[in-house]
C-alpha cells in the first residue's frame, strides 16, 4: 500500500527534481519504470587519479591541461553521508565509494566512518565497499577497517610488470597493489575481489596467470568486459573480448562449474573450480545486458545523480542538499528521480550494431562517476 503525499511542484525550477507520484513506506520499495527497485549506491568521490589506465583515463585527454573539479564543488563528508542515510531510508542496502581513485580523497576513513553508522530501516547496517587500483590500499586497510569498511574491490589488469604498465600509463610498481590487495585480507576486508579489465592483444595473456595467481588465496578474481563508456577511450568491439572466451580459456586447463546466484543487482556470474581452489567471476557487460536487475545509481563527485553508466545528463542533488529544509526534500526529490527511471543503454547496445555504440560524444567519464 503507498501513502499518497502532496507536495509543492518545483518542476519548473531549474535544477530541481520531479516530484513523486508517492513515497513508498518503509519497508516498501522505491520502484523505477521498469519496476526495479533502488538498491545499491555508488559514491564517487573524487575525478582524480594517480593512474592513467589508457581505457579510462588516456594521458592525452587527462594531461596537465585538464580541468579537475575544484575542491569546493566537491560534496563535503558531511553532505554525502546526509544524503547517503536518504538513499538507505529509501531502499538502498549496499554502499560502495569510488572515483576516481578514492583514496586519494584526503581522510576518506572518516567518511567510511559517518556511513558505517546508518542503518537500515530493518536496523541493519548497509554493506560498504570500495573499489581502488590498490597503489595506496597497504597504508590504508587498517584504518579504513576500523571505520566500518566491509570489504574492498582491488583493479588490477596484470601481473607482468610492462603489460601493467602499459594498461595503467603509470611507473607504479605491480608489487604495491599486490601488497595493497595482502594488507587489505589481512585488515579482513574479504572476500578481497580483484577485477581485471580485458583488452584483447593488450593483456588478455595475463588471463590465466592471473588466475594462477589468484587460485586457492580466498581472493575472487573477475574478469570485466572492455566496456565502451565515456567518450574518450577510443571504445572499439574488436578489443573486447567475450567472457564466454574467459571461461573457455580458463577451464581448458581447470575445470568449472557456474555458481548460482539468483540475487537481484549481482552483476557477476560466478564459476567455482572443481578441484576446490575457489571461484572466478566474470562481468560481460557487453556480451550479455543486465539492465533488466540494475538497482544502481551513482552520485558524482560534485552531488549530481546518475541512473545509468551511460547516462549524459545528471539530476543535481547538490541544489537540493545545500538548499535547506530537511530530508523530506531530498526524498521526495530521489523518489521522483528514480520512479521516472528508465535507462537500459545495454539492452539497446546488443540489440543493435555494438560498433553504433558508441556514438554518444557526451557520455560520462568512468573517472568522474565510478565504476
Ligand atoms: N580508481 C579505482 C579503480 O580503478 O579501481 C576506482 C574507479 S575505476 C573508474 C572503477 C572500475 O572501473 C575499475 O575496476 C576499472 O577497471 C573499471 N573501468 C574503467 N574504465 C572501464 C572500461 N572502459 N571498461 C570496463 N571497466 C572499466
Ligand atoms: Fe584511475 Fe581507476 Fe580509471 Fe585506472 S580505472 S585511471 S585507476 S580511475
Ligand atoms: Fe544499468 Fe545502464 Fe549498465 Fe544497463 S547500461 S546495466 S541500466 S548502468
């Protein structure tokens, strides 16, 4: 049963969002057009980083010429966690903060910290997570723990040193992330996943001794499609190469078996070796669309939200933060964002020619809002 609300109408201000048709109850979920419900968020919290992995952030692109966010533009710790606890009333259960690289963020234990005290209107804490590329996980797991971190997602495209150099564009050594991806199980934010894009003729030898490596560590290695999102990486099909691929190469030299997984928003599919040694995941977000279980939105940096990855226009929520009153607005501003949600870019994309993908010259950086 819903509660039928009556608000003022601000859709004619600029930058505020539509209102509600109503606000769900607690317990109730917030659904979109396509009757999905609101469940994970993502929190970008910065559009910097220290690496320059050539499918995100091309050197060319993001050289000393580009223009980063100002630092005041930025949501402060105190605005992401404010809005964070209206996206937990409303139905999300797992957070994860990304970027950007987010521990470049200066303190970013303290706000893990401010959204380790939300709940769930069942009581419960919300899942946190945060993904990193790793290069400074080893001097933070400790502490991002003790703030109420749960687990961490590490990127990491290969082992051999000049493959990781030429899919990152950066002289870090390939040796920090794997202590940062040690410090991070042994502070226990396990499962440890590490996720590995796959760009075909880049690194896709570093398949199997990734997965060599990773076998029997209690580490979950995951393979992602080379995705075609923002517009600068120069997104081509002939580099992706299809996790069906993955799974062939990898149980020619070790059996597999799928692991079933019928929760609603998991993007993975999950394979367990026979022989025990654990499971790898693959994420083939090119080859097969899941946008019929997205449960995903995405708050960039600066408090504009996004309903898809390949979304070009944000709903700025910054306005309706800064702009006073309490939660009640903010709420029933998302609820009237996402009840009007329709995005499937995916669904369109294997429909069609994926080589026509890419045509958007306006998409969003994966750098500014996260993977
Ligand atoms: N800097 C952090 C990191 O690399 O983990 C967090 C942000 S990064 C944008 C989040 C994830 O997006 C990473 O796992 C990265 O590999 C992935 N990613 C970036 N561009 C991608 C693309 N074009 N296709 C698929 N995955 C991509
Ligand atoms: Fe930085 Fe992550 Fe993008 Fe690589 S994938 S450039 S580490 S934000
Ligand atoms: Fe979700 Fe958009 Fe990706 Fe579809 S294309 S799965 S709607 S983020």
């Amino acid at each position: 049963m819903s509660r039928v609300i009556f608000l003022t109408d601000h859709r004619q201000a600029p930058g505020i969002a539509p209102a509600p048709a109503y606000l769900p109850l607690p317990g109730e979920p917030l659904l979109d057009t396509r009757g999905r419900p609101l469940r994970d968020l993502r929190i970008s919290v910065t559009d910097r980083c220290n690496f320059r992995c050539t499918y995100c952030m091309p050197r060319d692109v993001f050289d000393k010429n580009h223009e980063f966010l100002p630092h005041r533009d930025l949501l402060t710790f105190e605005e992401i966690a404010a809005a964070a606890r209206v996206f937990v009333a409303m139905g999300v259960r797992k957070i994860r903060l990304t970027g950007g690289e987010p521990l470049l963020r200066r303190n970013i234990e303290t706000l893990v910290g401010l959204l380790a005290e939300l709940r769930t209107p069942e009581g419960h804490k919300p899942e946190l997570t945060l993904t990193t590329n790793g290069s400074l996980l080893a001097r933070k797991a400790q502490a991002l723990k003790a703030a109420g971190l749960d687990r961490v997602t590490v990127s990491l495209d290969a082992l051999e040193p000049g493959v990781f150099a030429r899919m990152s564009d950066s002289d870090f050594d390939v040796a920090r992330v794997l202590e940062g991806i040690e410090a991070a199980a042994a502070a226990g934010l396990t499962p440890v996943k590490i996720n590995m894009v796959v760009r075909k003729g880049i690194n896709d030898d570093q398949i199997v001794p990734m997965a060599r490596h990773f076998r029997g560590s209690g580490h979950i290695l995951r393979f992602i499609e080379y995705m075609d999102v923002g517009s600068t990486n120069g997104w081509n099909m002939a580099e992706v190469v299809p996790s069906a691929d993955v799974v062939a190469r990898l149980s020619a030299i070790w059996p597999l078996h799928t692991v079933l997984d019928e929760d609603m928003g998991r993007v993975a599919e999950r394979w367990a070796y026979a022989d025990g040694a654990g499971e790898v995941g693959v994420i083939s977000s090119v080859t097969q669309a899941f946008c019929g279980g997205c449960t995903r939105a995405r708050l960039s940096p600066e408090g504009r939200l996004f309903l898809c990855l390949f979304a070009t226009q944000g709903h700025d929520l910054r306005a309706v933060i800064r702009g006073g009153g309490d939660e009640t607005r903010l709420a029933n501003a998302l609820a009237g964002i996402w009840q009007g949600r329709g995005d499937n870019y995916s669904e369109h994309r294997s429909q069609a020619d994926p080589d026509a993908a890419v045509s958007s010259e306006h998409k969003i950086e994966m750098s500014y809002i996260g993977g």
